[in-house]
C-alpha cells in the first residue's frame, strides 16, 4: 500500500534498534484515513481486515522494517538519560505527494528494548483521544502528526483499571525530538551526535547548509518553528499536559497527545493533566516551558558549533532568547485575527489583553467567545449582541469592551479580515466531555460517537445543527476536570 524508506534506519544505533511488533489477540479496524493514506501516496488500499492485521502489528506491511528510536528527556525537570520507544515501532518514512519524506509509526505495538519493564501496550481511550485531536488540530492548519489508522486489539490493557487495548498508527514529519539530541548527547559520541544533526539538516532544514555555522542555523530555524507552534496552540486554548523534552518535535508539529485538553472556561493557570501536580506545564507556562525545552536542544548542539568558549555560549542564548519575540509576533498576528482587526492594529494587543480578562473574571468559555465574537462582526445585531453577552457573569464590563472593540474592527474591516477572523475562531473544539463521550461509548463497543465527532471536529467551522449540539460547553455536570495519559 505504502513505499518504504529506510533512511532513518542507517543512523548508528542505539538511534533505531530493530524490533518486531508483539502480535495482538483479535484484531479490528475502528478506523483509517482514507484522504492521508491518498497523500502519503498509497496504492491499492486493501480490506479492512487486512488493515487491521497491518496496523495492529500483527502481519508486518510489505516494505516496513521496524524498529524503536531511542530518546532521552527532562520530565518534569528531571533527566532521564534514556527513555526511548517503549511502546511505539518506526515502520518506515514514505514520500508523500508534496515529495516531503514522513514517518508511519505504530503505537501499542508491544514492548521494545526502551520498554522498561512496561507492557508496552496503549488502552483504547488514548488512541481515540489523539486521533480526534490531532486531525482537528491539522484541520486549523497547527503543524501537527496526523492520524492514519487505529485498531482495536482484542485484548485488555491494565492502567488505573483493566481497559480495551488500541493500536494507533500516527504520521509524523519525523519523530525526532530534542530528546533525541539529548540521548545522542549523552553517549559522548561527537560521530553520532553530528550524524543526527546532519541527518536533520538535510531532512528538515535544507537552507542551513550553506550557512556559515549550519548547526547555530538548525538551532535558530527550531527555535523559529516552536515560536510558531505555541503561539498557534495557544490560540485554540490547547494544553499539551506534558511538555517534556521528549515530547518537543524538531520538526516543530504538536507530538505525542497524552493527557492533552482544550482550555473551555478561560484561566491562564489552568491544568488539565492528571499527572502535572505542580502546574509545571499550565496554559500560559507553554511558551516558557518551550524555550526551556529549546535551551535543552542548544546544549546538545554547542559540541558542533564553529564558535569556542563564552562566544559560543552567548551566541547560543541570544538565540534562544528571540524566541520570545518570534513568539510574540505570531500570536500579535493571530490576536488580530482573532479580533477581526487590521494585520498591524496598535489595539490587537491591548484589546485581547482586556477580553483575556474578562473572559477569566467573567468565566466565560474561550471557545464559545469568539465564536459569538465572530458573528456578532458579521451582523451586529442586537440577538448576535445578547448572545455574546449571555457568556459572562460581568456583562456591564464586556459592554464597555465591546465598545471599544467595535469602533477598532469596524475601521478595519473589509472582505479579507473577515475571512482570517473566521478561519482563526472554529465553531467547535474537541471538548473534554465530548471526548469522554466518546470513548465511554467506544468502552462499551459503540464507535458511532466516536465517527460523529470525528466528522465534526474535522469540519471545524461547520454551521450544522449537528455541529452546534457538539459545540456546546460543558454543563456543571458534564465537565471533565482531569486527563489521563495512556502510558
């Protein structure tokens, strides 16, 4: 179906180790994305009971040749020299259409030698979990892994309790982290540290060849992509729940969707992950944490660069350093078009600094906001007016907002801002609650929520009574306060 490559492969170990899948009990297909599957070049699509038996790990496809990539981390703050696949196995990269050269993986495939003592196993939950959100994330155009197949297995993962065990099949542009520099760091081999370094460079950055120090230009082209990143994230109310080092892709795409959440009521400081006791990694911490993350990623590097002692050093931070004005100028972008208002308005900030604000004293749904928000500039009638209003506990404070909101957006309207405050503000987000739906449905063997909500959170700007019903916010009752990672 696909064409394998293997260039990943012919890096020193212990980068890729060679390893089988662990075959699964009774494979079935729950789903697979026939539109990616069309990109990444397939071919002669076969049965879904040959899919399954592909995609769980169970009949190896022709032309994989898998094995696990080896990565270290910071978790939580703390080094762990190595980490490592211990649970997922690299099939092979395709070229896809665009003749961009990505990575199929299977995740919950069976232990690996990076399993550490671990089952090497994914429940079910957190398969459908990231496949929903990462396929809405590439419907807003966030650089992110994609979701091709995933499967149940016919057997029970044990976690908090026994549950359904899954086999999820994710693209990615590559699955090299900083972790992954980390790793190769921490072997003290300068040889395989610049193997990956070049093999990057060649993969992702092609420009900084020529550059007169190429690995200070990786590290600056990173540092530009996870700016990018963040700043998109960060305006859809993602929370990544676990920004570890080994979760922090070079390539710059959104990786690993563990304990993940949309932000519905606005809070700053909110967290949704279980396991993030200290709030190490709360909604507004992501774009510091990310620079941490790209410091990690310039240590790693500082044995390649041209430059020697205190010169190198500096240089390396005053890179790291502009991540803060990188990051600053794309959500300045998206504030704006968030806003409805002019690419370069001097309001975009303060504008969006006060409905921060008041959405946060307000407790009003970030989502649910600029969406009335949204079609309130395209008629502002009095029924469009009350329905934003019906969002916050101040509306007094939202009124005089409004105002001043008003009289900026109305000067800077025309066709074009329209269609970019549009495309910034989706109708619906994978709600936690919908995704608990979800997968209780999923626990009780109905995938039929879970294909609706799917149909919907990749249309996100969809107007259906259909969409509207899963676009609601929580009720009191309905809320999810608490995610869960699968490992």
């Amino acid at each position: 179906m696909l064409s394998f490559e293997h260039l990943y492969a012919t890096l020193p170990k212990p980068l890729w180790v060679a390893t089988q899948a662990t075959p699964v009990a009774q494979p079935e297909l729950i789903a697979f994305n026939a539109s990616l599957a069309d990109e990444l070049g397939a071919k002669e699509i076969p049965d879904p009971t040959t899919l399954a038996q592909w995609f769980s790990g169970n009949q190896a496809m022709p032309g994989a040749k898998s094995g696990a990539l080896g990565y270290a981390g910071h978790q939580f703050g703390n080094f762990v020299p190595q980490l490592g696949d211990g649970r997922a196995l690299l099939l092979g990269e395709v070229i896809d259409q665009n003749g961009l050269r990505r990575d199929v993986q299977l995740k919950g495939s069976g232990r690996t030698p990076f399993s550490r003592g671990g089952d090497g196993r994914s429940p079910l939950g957190p398969v459908l979990r990231e496949y929903l959100v990462s396929e809405f994330m590439a419907a807003m155009g966030i650089p992110t892994t994609r979701a091709l197949a995933a499967v149940t297995s016919g057997e029970r993962v044990v976690r908090q309790m026994a549950e359904p065990g899954a086999v999820f099949t994710r693209v990615a542009s590559s699955h090299i982290r900083v972790g992954t520099f980390q790793f190769a760091a921490a072997q003290r081999n300068e040889a395989l540290l610049k193997a990956l370094a070049d093999h990057v460079i060649d993969r992702h950055y092609p420009e900084a060849v020529n550059a007169e120090d190429p690995y200070m230009a990786l590290l600056e082209a990173v540092v530009a992509r996870q700016a990018e990143l963040i700043a998109r994230w960060m305006s859809v109310g993602f929370i990544h729940g676990v920004m570890n080092t080994d979760n922090c892709s070079i390539a710059g795409e959104t990786i690993d969707y563990g304990p993940c959440a949309f932000m519905e009521q606005f809070d700053p400081q909110k967290v949704y992950s279980s396991i993030d006791q200290g709030r190490r990694y709360a909604f507004a911490n992501q774009p510091a944490i990310a620079q941490w993350n790209l410091a990690r990623f310039a240590e790693t590097l500082l044995p390649l660069m041209r430059e020697e002692g205190d010169a190198l050093v500096q240089q390396a931070t005053d890179v790291i350093r502009r991540f803060e004005s990188l990051f600053s100028a794309e959500q300045l972008r998206l504030h704006a078009d968030k806003l409805g208002l002019a690419a370069k308005s001097p309001q975009a900030a303060p504008l969006m600094e006060s409905l921060e604000s008041q959405m946060h004293q307000g407790r009003m749904d970030m989502t649910a906001t600029f969406d009335a928000l949204t079609h309130y500039a395209f008629s502002p009638s009095d029924e469009h007016r009350e329905a934003l209003l019906a969002l916050t506990t101040q509306p007094n404070e939202l009124t005089a907002w409004l105002e001043t909101w008003q009289a900026e957006q109305v000067a800077s309207q025309d066709s074009q801002r329209s269609a970019a405050m549009r495309n910034a503000n989706p109708v619906i987000i994978p709600r936690n609650h919908r995704v608990q739906e979800v997968i209780d449905a999923a626990y009780q063997g109905d995938f039929a929520p879970f294909h609706t909500l799917l149909a919907v959170v990749t249309q996100p700007f969809d107007e259906s009574v259909e969409a509207r019903r899963l676009a609601a916010p929580a009720t009191e009752n309905e809320q999810v306060l608490r995610t869960f990672c699968g490992t």
